[in-house]
C-alpha cells in the first residue's frame, strides 16, 4: 500500500513531499513548491486535486509510523505528506522557476532525476532535499488531433530504435554518461525536395530538453529527433518555445509536433482513492492533442532547495 500511496502522489504532483521536513513536527506547515506548467489543468485545479489527496491519504497512514518507516527518508516522506501542505506554483520555463526558488518565493522545485543531478552538479547553491522511486513517467511526442500518418510515421520510428538500442545508446550519451558540462551539439542530416517537421523545444529539462546560451538546441531530445529524421529521411527545424507554450505552438502550426512530459496513461488509482476529486492532478492531456508511444521514462523524481 506504501508504495502506491508514492506512486501516486509523485505521478500526479512530482511536489508532495520535503526531505526537510520533520515527521515528528506537530503543527502544520505551508511549504511554497514550483513545478513547470501543466497543460491539460490549470494551478487551481491542481491546487484542489494536491489537497483533497492530501485529505484521501491521511486516513490511510497507520497511527504508528514506525510500520513505515523502512528508513530516515520514508519517515520523512510520511511526517510531510500529511503534516504539509504544499501551495503550488506554475511556472512556464525553468529559469523562471529557478529564479523564484533563488529570490525565496517558492521554497523547492520538483524535477526528474536527471534534472535534479544535472541542476546540482552545475549550481552548488542546489541541493536534494528528497528522492522518491514511484511508477515510470515518460516523455512522448505530441501531435495536433487528426494527425494521425506523422503519428505512425513516428511510432514505426521510435519502436525500432527501441529494438536497435539507439534510444539506449543516446540515453547513455547525453544523459547517463554524459562527459562535458554541457551537452553536446547535434547536427542534423539534410534531404533536399523532403518535407520539413517543425518540432517545439524548451531548454526546460537539461540534460533531455537543453538549449545552449546561443540559443542552439542539444542534448538528449534533440539527438533523438536528428535520429528519427534521419530515419523519415525528412528534415528536421526546432523552434524555442516555453514549456507553457506548447499547446498553443501545437495548435496554430507554429510546430507540427511538442515534446509531452509526465503521460500518466495507464494510470491506476487505488480503490480507497477512487471517486475521490484527483483529476486536477491526474490530467495530463490535452483535448486536441494525440501522443507518440514514450521513447524516454523516468521512475524518480528529485525535490530541490536552496541552500540557506
């Protein structure tokens, strides 16, 4: 039941827990958590579903905390779940959410695990506050409803990768066992006459979404991108958006297709949990919006501070 109780926290606000906190701390505290925007619900919905969880889960903790506590972590995880209360805070790109965390308007920020290291290992002021394994998120790519053919042209692409072990080998490369500080530059195959893909980056999630200081796109996304063009024998041209951005990108044909962190598809609600007010942080699609099958996918997530 413990780990269900993560999982389902982590998949749906990434945010719900503080390594700082103390579970023996009585009287309740309001932590001020910044996560990048959600496009299929807005902050006050979020806000709503993060709290009515909070209420669902406390019955669910034993009186004796003892039973949960496998370690100094999870015992932290249960005194913060139920004692904290977390305000949320959207934020649109993550230099915004870095500078709110920097001028003390949001306490911590919430970020997949090769974020949360790469973030650390660039900015010593940062540091883990808390991890937490729980079900896989992924990363797909996001298409406009209706287009179906670059959908399967996509999905036959990403599928043999798979097989091949390219997506393995570029994980390795530009995540894993990334060398430089910063991520290396990709250079993309021209096919003269080929149709053209406009393809959405943020910078928001470096190693995997990164976009240098000259503005040139790198790291892990991008390689795979130059990888399923190559593939699709098209050509390929990324556009900078911000993270808040992409479905309105999407939907006016700036870009043909968006990077869609965190599909929660497949998700399963404990039956406790079930018919309880979850869908503002549950949601995370988009009407109008139809997704590749994942080609990246994460099972831990990182909570970061400043260090006073």
């Amino acid at each position: 039941m413990k780990k269900i109780i993560c999982s389902i926290v982590f998949i749906g606000i990434m945010c719900s827990v503080s390594f700082a906190a103390s579970a023996t701390q009585k009287k309740e505290e309001v932590v001020y958590a910044g996560v990048l925007t959600y496009l299929g619900t807005t902050e006050q919905e979020f806000q709503e579903g993060l709290d009515d969880l909070r209420r669902a889960v406390a019955p669910l903790i034993p009186a004796d905390e003892s039973e949960w506590a496998d370690d100094d972590r999870m015992e932290a995880f249960i005194g913060s779940l139920v004692k904290t209360r977390r305000i949320i805070k959207f934020y649109d790109s993550l230099l915004a959410m870095q500078m709110a965390l920097r001028s003390r308007k949001i306490d911590e920020l919430a970020i997949p695990e090769a974020v949360g290291l790469y973030l650390t290992t660039q900015n010593p002021n940062y540091e883990i506050l808390f991890s937490l394994n729980m079900e896989p998120s992924t990363i797909s790519f996001g298409f406009k409803q209706g287009n179906v053919a670059l959908q399967k042209e996509f999905n036959t692409a990403i599928s043999a990768m798979k097989k091949d072990g390219t997506l393995s080998r570029l994980e390795r490369k530009y995540i894993t066992e990334m060398e430089s500080s910063e991520p290396e530059r990709v250079k993309f195959q021209e096919f003269k006459g080929a149709k053209t893909i406009k393809i959405a980056v943020t910078g928001d999630l470096p190693p995997i979404d990164f976009i240098a200081a000259d503005g040139t796109p790198a790291g892990y996304n991008t390689a795979v991108m130059a990888e399923i063009g190559k593939r699709l024998k098209k050509n390929i041209r990324l556009i900078s958006v911000d993270t808040g951005g992409r479905s309105a990108a999407l939907s006016s044909e700036r870009v043909d297709v968006v990077f869609w962190y965190r599909n929660t598809e497949g998700l399963k609600t404990p039956s406790k949990m079930r018919g309880k007010n979850l869908g503002g942080i549950m949601k995370d699609t988009l009407d109008g919006v139809i997704l590749s099958v994942p080609y990246y996918e994460w099972d831990t997530d990182l909570i970061i501070g400043r260090v006073k």
